[in-house]
C-alpha cells in the first residue's frame, strides 16, 4: 500500500486516485464551521417553537454568580415560610430524616496488644467528654444557643433552603477554648464596601487560589444602626457545607432552584382554587323561564335583557313570596307555567386542576431529591413499591449523611479532640484523630422480616456486628462490651450462689438458674429419640449436653476475667 503526505493539513478530500487534492488558495476562503443548524443534534439549534436559552457562560464558577444566588435565595426563603406543609416537610423532615437525634463519633484508636483497656477507657472518656461537652450549647457555640445535635439540623435547614453556610472555629475570650459560630449563606459575600476587581481572586466572598481551592472566606455582619462590617477569615477556620453540584462552583445553590417557579405557581393555583371554594360554597338559586312565543321574558334564554337580582318570587296571580318562605318547610309552593326554580353550583376545582397540581408536587419532591411518597402522600404505596421506594430513600439519605461528615462533622470533631488534647484534658494516644460517625437508626417498615435477613447474614458471616449495631443508631464496641458484662455477671452470679437440697448445700448449676434450657433440651431429646422421659440413653445424652454447656460457660468466664486483667 502505498503512503502519501501533504503539507497542506487542511486538505482532507481525495480524489478518484485516493491523492490529496490541492486546494486552490482563495483571497476569501469560505468559512466551512459546521453549526448547529446544519448539525446532527436538533437540540443544538434555534427554534421558534420555544424559548430561547441563554447562557452567559460556560464556566460554572461563574455561572453562579452572586445577582442569581441572591435573587433565588429570596424566593427559596419565601416559599418555606410560606409555601404550605409540602416546603415545610421538604425542609425539616429531611433534616430530621438525615440527622435524626443526632450523629455521633466513635473513637477507633490504634490497637496496641497489651493495652486494650487502656485504649479501651480512652475511647470510653472521649465519648462521654464528647456527649458533656458538644452536647451543650454554652459549650459548643459561642452564641450559647445550639449544641452539636441541633446545630447538625440546622446546617442542613440552610443547605436545602439557601444552598450553603459557615461555621467559623474560634477562640472563646474567656476561656480560650474552641467554639463555633454559625452564619448564613446571605451573610457570606464580597460586601458594599468591597468592590470585587476583574482578577483579584474574590468570587461571591471566597477568594480562590490557582486550582480553585478556597483561601480566604469573607463574613459581613451589621451593627443595630444598619452599619456593615466585613472579616476575612482564613479557611483553615472555616467549614463550609454547601451543595455542590458543579466542578468549579464556588456557592452552593437552594436545593429548590430547578423548580422555584413551580413553587410560587403552586402556591398561586392553590389561593385560587381556595378562593373558588370558597364562593362555591356560598349557595346561589335562579329561576329558569321557558321562552314564550311573541313575549320574550328579561333573563331568558334567547333574550337581550338580564334579569334582575331579587329576593322575592313571582307565584302568578299577584302573589309573592320572599326566598326564605319559598325554601322554609311545611307548604307546597308552585311557580308560574314555565318556570324551574334551580340550584347554581360550582364545578371547581377541575379534575385536570387536581391531576396537574400531582404533577408538581411529584416535580418539586424530586428536585429536593425524594420521593414524593415520601415527602406528600406515602397512602399510594404498597408492596414491592413501597421496598424500592425506602431503598432509594436508605441510599439518598447515607449520601447526604456521608456529605455532612465530610464537609463539617469529621473536621470539627477533630478540631475539638486536639484542643482537649492542648488543653491537657484527653491524654494523645496513637491514632487519636482515628474515627468513625455512628448515624441514628435507620427508618424501616418491615422490619421483622429483614430482621431475620440480618440475623442469618450475621450467622454466615456476611454481616458484621458493627453493622447490626450501626443500623440502630449504636456503637458496636459499647455493645459487645456491655453483652460481655452481663454474662460475666450471670456467669459469676451462678458460681457464688448455692441451693440447700434436703439438707445439703450444693452450688447452684446452669440449667438451675436457666430452667428454659433444660425444659428445651428435654423437648428436643423427646423428638429425637421418640422414647419415653424415662429412658435412659435420653437421660444421660441430656445430662452429658447440660454438662458440655457448662464447661463451655467456664471457659467464657475464664475468657472474660483473662481479656480484662492488665498486660505488662
């Protein structure tokens, strides 16, 4: 095969010969940019079908600017405080949903043979440290008004509604220990009193390093009088929790954004159709006349003349009568030849209004990130249906749980063990910082039959304790330790008591203290061998069990006592 080369890169066309062709350089060449129009993609063009689309940038950073962040916080605030239960529950019950009463920190240090009590006592004092200290507002938040629990909420109410917030690790004056203050995402920003310059770094009060890393976060505040003020904050000080969506946005947006103007439609559609309600209920009558040939009568069908409002019908004869006595019971009234008397009522709200408002409830519960059985109406669940929809809920809920941890707990509960360490409270082991977030129970509808599921996995070993205890909301190494305790105790309590049985004193034995297991092993002898309570292989293949259980309860006990002396 032969190999042909061209100066010329722009020639791509052969000829019949499979040559280059040479092109024929012109004074104009046309440009030959294939666009959007004559393009494969009919997304990519302009139609007048709909609205046109206008994007003043590419870059994300950008592209959430300060102008559109502020305008759709605005609305954000509004609709929550205003948007009925459906805001309420896309807010606070996912807040609720995602913390819980709480995530809480478990130490997991590292273990040195001979010294498991020592780390075992260590991790058992940060926890309870932990629990006194970050547990009460006075001191965990400089503004004395949340503790770490509430404050967890609270970060989440601000990333669903404003998109992002900051805690600021300080320094309290009186004391010199770590606290933290919170601040809104409005209160975070470039400020009036600094014009941001083309290139100084500043985007929306965090100036921005070479790669995009935060170096400096800007907090604006105002005084009774109206007066701002700005401080600049390194970020080494600062945990931000925003939602972050774009590579290279530095503010997160409301988690409302995508349908913010449903939202305010919604709530429009709603005062409307409650307002129809409304004067529907208000009962209106008429009264019909048939149209008379040569005699057309005012309000009838086919005439020019509207009939007049009145509180009085027309019996013929002269004769009248005043609504209330027509509608009042006890006598027969009849009406002139041709007239109906009639109920007017109201057809609202329309059957497609209801369809169409269940569309944008389904629309807005999706773009919080849920299901909207979950948020508005779990009734229409059931089934299969019900188990995909709290999977889904499981899994959106550990994201979001993993999210909190990352950008605010985990960093924080360090920042807080190293200054317990400074302050010569917590003693510095090995591996302090070393840790993980136990999450509260999980939420689940069925949970006798996946309880057993979990109960063989953990059988099998695909389950381990820490996951069994983690699902509702506990920490394994507690857990286990406080099993061990108490069979120790019943262990130990069987060991110092004794029975006095016609006169002699005896020890008191297993099946003693644990009746249910000698009737059980009784049972399970009878369906087995088929033969009667006195026979004696039963007898002895029972008594040889009940002495294997106590030998293996010596053991344990032995076990116990071994693990819990201190090693040299």
């Amino acid at each position: 095969m032969s190999s042909f080369t061209t100066s010329d890169r722009r020639s791509v066309i052969l000829d019949a010969s499979g040559h280059p062709m040479i092109r024929r350089e012109l004074a104009h060449e046309p440009d030959l940019t294939p666009h959007s129009m004559a393009g494969s993609f009919q997304g990519a063009g302009f139609s007048r079908d709909r609205g046109y689309v206008y994007i003043p940038t590419l870059d994300s950073k950008r592209e959430v600017d300060s102008w559109s962040r502020t305008e759709l916080n605005k609305r954000a605030r509004f609709v929550y405080a205003s948007g009925g239960g459906l805001m309420q529950r896309g807010v606070d019950g996912v807040a609720r949903m995602i913390v819980g009463t709480g995530l809480l920190p478990h130490p997991t240090p590292v273990r040195v043979r001979g010294r498991e009590m020592k780390v075992r006592e260590w991790s058992r004092n940060v926890r309870r440290l932990y629990m006194e200290r970050c547990g009460s507002r006075v001191t965990y938040d400089l503004s004395q008004r949340r503790n770490t629990f509430q404050m967890q909420r609270q970060i989440k109410r601000c990333k669903i509604v404003d998109g992002d917030c900051v805690k600021v690790l300080i320094r309290d004056e009186e004391t010199g220990r770590l606290r933290r203050m919170l601040y809104e995402a409005n209160q975070l920003g470039n400020g009036s009193k600094h014009a941001s310059k083309t290139g100084d770094g500043w985007h929306d009060g965090i100036k921005c390093g070479p790669q995009n890393q935060p170096l400096i976060y800007r907090i604006n505040v105002c005084d009774a009088n109206g007066t701002e003020t700005s401080t600049d904050i390194p970020a080494v000080n600062v945990l931000h929790s925003l939602n972050d969506q774009r590579i290279n946005q530095m503010r997160g947006l409301t988690r409302f954004y995508p349908v913010i103007n449903k939202v305010l439609d919604r709530g429009e559609i709603l005062a409307a159709m409650t307002k129809g309600i409304k004067v529907a209920s208000q009962i209106a009558y008429t009264v019909e006349q048939d149209l008379q040939q040569g005699k057309p009568v005012p309000g009838a069908p086919g005439t020019t003349l509207p009939g007049l409002p009145t509180t009085e019908l027309d019996l013929g004869s002269g004769k009248k009568v005043t609504l209330e006595q027509f509608l009042s019971g006890g006598a027969a009234m009849g009406l002139k030849p041709g007239q109906r008397f009639k109920i007017v009522q109201s057809q609202n709200p329309h059957p497609n209004t209801q369809g169409y408002l269940h569309e944008m409830v389904r629309d807005i519960a999706w773009a919080i990130g849920y299901s909207p059985e979950i948020l508005w109406s779990i009734v229409e669940l059931g089934g299969a249906n019900m188990r995909f929809v709290q999977a889904d809920l499981a899994q959106q809920i550990e994201i979001e749980q993993d999210e909190l941890v990352d950008q605010d707990l985990g960093p924080d509960y360090v920042a807080w063990l190293y200054d317990m360490i400074v302050a010569g409270e917590i003693e510095e082991i090995e591996g302090w910082e070393r840790h993980v977030w136990i999450a509260p129970a999980r939420l689940t509808v069925d949970f006798g039959r996946d309880g057993k599921l979990y109960l063989e996995e953990l059988k099998r070993g695909v389950r381990t304790m820490q996951s069994m205890y983690g699902m509702r909301g506990e920490m394994a190494d507690v857990g286990i330790e406080d099993y061990l305790d108490e069979r120790q105790t019943i262990v130990q309590g069987i060991y110092d008591r004794s029975i006095t049985v016609n006169g002699v004193t005896r020890p008191m034995t297993f099946e003693e203290a644990f009746p249910e297991i000698r009737q059980q092993s009784i049972e399970q002898g009878k369906s087995g061998s088929g033969e009667d309570d006195a026979n004696s292989q039963a007898q002895a293949d029972m008594q040889a069990m009940i002495q294997g259980m106590d030998h293996k309860l010596n053991d344990i006990a032995h076990a116990i006592q071994f693990a819990r002396e201190p090693k040299s």
